[in-house]
C-alpha cells in the first residue's frame, strides 16, 4: 500500500522516486535539506527555517530529495492488521511565486486559453492541480487556517493517489523562509480510508501542529 500510495505520487508530481518501508524502522536517513535532529526525534529543513517534529508510533520512511524540494512521508496504522492507516507526505519546496497565486482563499477570475475570453474561477495552482487529479466535485475550497501562529491553507480532497474512490484526505499549505528573497512552500498531504474520515481528519490537524517555524 506504502508503495503504491507514493508511486501514484511519483507519477503525478514527478518528484519521488521508489521508497521501501521496512518493517520496524524507527528512524531514516535525510537527504537534501532535510536533515534529521541529532535527537532522532525531528527533522530540520534549515534553508526555510522550519522542522518537523515525528509524532509517537508513526513509521517513517526514509527522507528524499529531488532538486532543491525535500520530502519526508510518515504513516499510522501500518503494523496492526485492521486498523485504519493515514499516510502523510510533508514536502518542501522553492516559492517561485507569490503565495497567493499557488493558494488563496478568495477566488479570483482568469481567462481559459483557446476560449475567446471566457473567464474561470481559480483559488491557485495547488488547487487546479487537485481539481485536476480528482475532479472539481472532489476538491473543497480553501479555508484559512493557523497552525503555531502561521497562517495557511487547508483544502479537503474527497479521494486518494489511489483514485479508487474509498480514501480521503487533506492537504495543507504554508509559505515560510527566512525573508523575502528565499521564501519556501510547506504541503502536508494526507490520506486516510474514507470509512475513517472523521477520525482520520482530526489526528492529521494534530500532526500538523509538529511542525515548527
């Protein structure tokens, strides 16, 4: 499932390559700018200012960097036959552009190409790119959110990389960086079975709290 759930990813996004979760491991070698804390208890993006503090009793699977973006994935569930999983991908990338136009809480009009000046509404490219992989009726809009003391975006996705129709999730966006000339998109995007939903959403607004500005 690990497996298939990030090669969906690989495809899609074009950043991770094969990742093999092995049974039992409690900690992961970074790679990139992502650095695991001497302590084994975090991870450390240094260029964005941030890190990620792993929950308890999460699987980890090993740190990848492709470029200059980092990502780190990590899992609930995985070693007790029958219980729900959630699968949380954390990836670190460059902000080439403002914010507001990778998401936004507000729409705003833009021109289709090849339409003769018809206008659509978008909240941003993160969001037109969910609407693409799962369909509009999939994807909800953006609401305002603040997580220690950062505000950002959080956006319900009513289906998974798997696109069978039986997971849920969540994605989260977060601009950071030292100051304004390098300035770096934070993504949580976070999968659980749709049976699950409910208690699913709740301990990913949890984990989303360890991260740290």
């Amino acid at each position: 499932m690990v497996k298939r759930y990030l090669a969906v990813w690989v495809a899609v996004l074009a950043v991770l390559g094969p990742i093999n979760l092995a049974s039992g491991q409690d900690k992961a070698d970074a790679t990139g700018n992502l650095k695991p804390a001497e302590d084994g208890k975090s991870y450390v993006h240094e260029p964005s200012r941030s890190r990620f503090v792993l929950p308890p009793g999460w699987e980890v699977i090993p740190a990848k960097a492709i470029g200059k973006s980092s990502f780190l994935a990590i899992r609930q569930g995985a070693r007790n036959p029958g219980d729900p999983t959630i699968d949380v991908l954390i990836s670190w990338s460059p902000l080439t552009v403002q914010f507001a136009d990778v998401i936004d809480g507000v729409a705003r009009k833009v021109t289709i190409p090849n339409s003769d000046g018809k206008q659509r509404d978008t909240y941003g490219i993160e969001h037109d790119l969910l609407q693409m992989l799962y369909g509009a009726e999939k994807v909800g809009k953006p609401d305002a959110v603040t997580v220690n003391e950062r505000p950002g975006f959080k956006v319900l996705v009513d289906n998974g990389p798997t696109l069978d129709d039986k997971e849920s999730g969540v994605v989260y966006l977060f601009e950071t960086g030292p100051d304004e000339q390098n300035r770096w998109k934070v993504k949580v995007r976070a999968t659980m079975p749709k049976l699950h939903k409910a208690e699913g959403l709740k301990t990913v607004d949890e984990v989303v709290k360890n991260l740290r500005w």
